[in-house]
C-alpha cells in the first residue's frame, strides 16, 4: 500500500459521501421516487423550450473574431522596423519624413493659407513619389517610426492635456477629429493601441496617396480590430451631424426632442450597416446576413431585419446562431406587422 494510500479520510469527506439518515436506517422518503419519475419529463420540457423558436429581439451586433497573436506579432514588426528606421535612412526618405511633419503642422493650422497648404500638398507629393522609386522599402520603414512617435506622443497628451509639436506633425489634427466623432472622453481617445495604430497607419497611408499598394497594406486581423471598434462606438456620420445639431438647436418640445433623438439613433445605425457591409466584404468568416438583420431592426426597418435573417438561415440553417437567427426572424415579422 502507497503511503497516500494510508492517510485518513478528512471529515469534510467523511461527512459529504455518508447517507441520508432515512437511507441508512433502511427507510425511503415518500417523495424520492415521484422527484426521480419527473426528472425525464422536465428535462423534455427544457429540451423543448429550447430547441423551438421564439420572438426574441436582437440586441447585440456580432463583433469579428481576432487573432490576438497575429495582432501582435505586427505589433512587434513595427518595433523592429522602427528600430531599423532609427540606424539610418536614405536621404530621400528623410526628406519624406520632414514633408509629412511639415504638411501636417501647416494643414492643421487654422491661420495656414490654402496657398501655403497646397504648396506643402505639392512637396509632399513628390517626396512621396521620389521614395517610392528610389527606395519604396524604406517607406514602411518611415511608418513604424513615425507612429512609435504617434503613440507616445498621444499617451502624453493623455496625461497633460497638451498637444505636443510632435503629436500635431505626426498626426495633425487627430485630438480635434476625435473629439468631433466624439471618441475621445476627456483628455482619452476610447480605442485601445491596436486601434491607435491601425487608425494612424490609415491616414498615413492616405495622406500619402498610397492605399492600395501591397507594401503599407494592413491585415485582415488589423481590419477587423478596426471595425469591431466601429461597432462598438459608431458616430454620426460628417454630412448630418449639421443637420442634426440644427434640429438640436430648434427642437422646443419634449415630441421634438423626442423625434431629434431618434433622427440620431438611426444615422447612428446607419453607420453601423456601413462598417457590417464593409466588414463583411473584407472578412468572409463574419456573419454579415446576421448583423445586418440586428442592425436593421435595431434602426427600425423590420422587414430589412427579417430578409436578412432569413438569408442567414438559408446559408446557415444549423449552427450556433440557427436559433437566435430563428427567434429574431420571428420578432422581425411580428414588429413589421404592427407598423
């Protein structure tokens, strides 16, 4: 016998495996055998309620699947790329790197003159075109570093509230566009470092003209980071924040009031059916159908719902959305009916 063998049972033990008193003494309680006969019956009416649909309405948008170990395994290329950029660049490259801060401090300048704006623009361009000949690899190179400035820059901002030079030359007017879409709360932008930097690798790109080449290309997990952020805290579109803010303004009533709200709810699903589509175009593993039937329902276009959760089923009629998609579909038609 092994010495764990010998050792005693420890009371706890002792006391949870000893038997009812009435079973020891031989004696069978008057209900155990009608609780044991109802056990079949209520695991059927469990399996039941379960298995059928019921109006059930949606309420949150699926947000994508992300590698996280993808995600950092770009972080960390962007270190090393960085680091590179720090033990020297072409002269070319250099004179890039100075065009961008330039052109971002002068167009983020409200006394700047379009002319002095365009003259920068111009500069910019053939910088931009200059590297991309003589040396395009450095050109990523030039990103990695320029946002490492970007995010310390931005994680200072934070902590004082003041702009630094280097925050406005690398990222020109990011404070004020955020606080415009209303991202940022206080003196914090809302969106984690992943998002940081693939909003800045965005508008890098951007600015430089050079968005479909394969060499600044983001990945699918950095694309899906960005989108889920989107879901998670969508903003009114530019082109009706205006109006909406007008209707704000000479809203008087609580109906008014009341009916300015909603005009906001549904821009701001209208942006989220944007970033689904848009998302769902980028990444083919995304419920796309489902999402837009939740969105649609949440803006209040029931039958748009209804459509869309049906063609999720038609794709995908077993799986762990069949059923939510099911009792979704049914609150759908239900509330198209009442309209």
């Amino acid at each position: 016998m092994r010495f764990r063998d010998r050792l005693p049972i420890p009371d706890s033990v002792a006391r949870a495996l000893k038997p009812p008193a009435s079973v020891a003494a031989g004696k069978a309680s008057p209900w155990g055998g009608r609780a044991l006969a109802l056990v079949p019956l209520l695991v059927t009416l469990l399996f039941v309620a379960l298995a059928f649909p019921r109006a059930a309405p949606p309420s949150e948008i699926p947000l994508p699947t992300i590698d996280e170990r993808e995600l950092a395994k770009i972080e960390a290329s962007d270190r090393e790329l960085a680091d590179l950029a720090k033990k020297g660049l072409s002269d070319d490259t250099r004179i890039l790197g100075s065009a961008i801060r330039a052109y971002f401090l002068l167009h983020d300048d409200d006394v700047s003159t379009s002319s002095d704006v365009v003259k920068r623009r111009g500069e910019l361009n053939q910088a931009t075109a200059i590297v991309m000949r003589s040396t395009p690899h450095e050109i990523k190179l030039l990103r990695a570093a320029q946002l490492e400035v970007f995010q310390a820059a931005l994680l200072a901002f934070e902590s004082t509230g003041v702009e630094s030079q280097d925050l406005r030359e690398v990222g020109g007017g990011f404070v004020r566009r955020m606080r415009d879409v209303g991202w940022m709360r206080g003196n914090r932008f809302v969106a984690d470092r992943i998002v940081r930097a693939v909003l800045f690798k965005l508008a890098w790109n951007a600015t430089l003209g050079i968005i479909d080449d394969p060499i600044l290309a983001l990945s699918r997990d950095e694309l899906r980071a960005l989108h889920g952020f989107y879901l998670r805290f969508p903003h009114v579109p530019e082109q009706q924040k205006i109006s909406l803010e007008l209707a704000r303004k000479n809203a008087t009533s609580p109906a008014a009031c009341e009916e300015t709200a909603a005009l906001e709810r549904a821009a701001l699903e209208d942006f989220r059916l944007e970033k689904v589509k848009r998302l769902g175009a980028i990444d083919p593993e995304y419920p796309t159908a489902f999402a837009i039937g939740v969105v649609s329902y949440r803006r209040g276009r029931y039958s748009m719902a209804a459509e869309a959760f049906r063609d999720w089923l038609r794709m995908h009629p077993n799986g762990p959305l069949a059923l939510r998609a099911q009792n979704h579909l049914k609150a759908s038609v239900a509330a198209d009916e009442r309209l």
